[in-house]
C-alpha cells in the first residue's frame, strides 16, 4: 500500500520543481522532460501525473492557450451541416 504521505510529497516536488524551471525562463516543453527524467520516469505521462496547474502558472497558461485559438477558427454548426 502506497504512502499518501509519500505520494504527496511526489506530487509536492514535481509541481515546486516545474515552477522554478519554468520561472528561470526554460520552455515547458524543455522542463518536463528533464524533470521526468529527474525523477526516474521512462515516458512523460508517468510525470504528467505529478505535476498540478498552480495559481502561480495560471496567467501564463491562459496566455498561451489564448494564443491557440487562431490556429483553429470558430465554426458555427450550421457551416458544418448547412440545412438543404
């Protein structure tokens, strides 16, 4: 049977780690993988469990998600399936 204890403080290190990585200006596409492989994981789902979205990230997330949205145009249903 697994700590909760042990597992808290998992999930404490991989999010206080990713924060600082982040803060010191490495690209979260860099950190993850460092900090997966920092902690032993084979594959970034193993760490992806780990990590947590914290108010002190929120900002810069829903700046980049922002961003995202002119990748992909709105689409009303009616374009998709246009009544005959």
């Amino acid at each position: 049977m697994k700590s909760k204890r042990l597992d808290f403080i998992r999930h404490s290190f991989c999010t206080l780690s990713l924060n600082r990585m982040l803060d010191s200006g490495m690209d979260l596409y860099v950190a993850v993988p460092v900090l997966a492989s920092y902690v032993g994981h084979v594959n970034l789902t193993d760490t992806e469990r780990y990590i947590h979205l914290t108010e002190h990230g929120y900002d810069e997330f829903v700046r980049r998600e922002g961003a995202l949205k002119t990748l992909i145009p709105e689409v009303d249903v009616y374009e998709l399936f246009p009544i005959k």
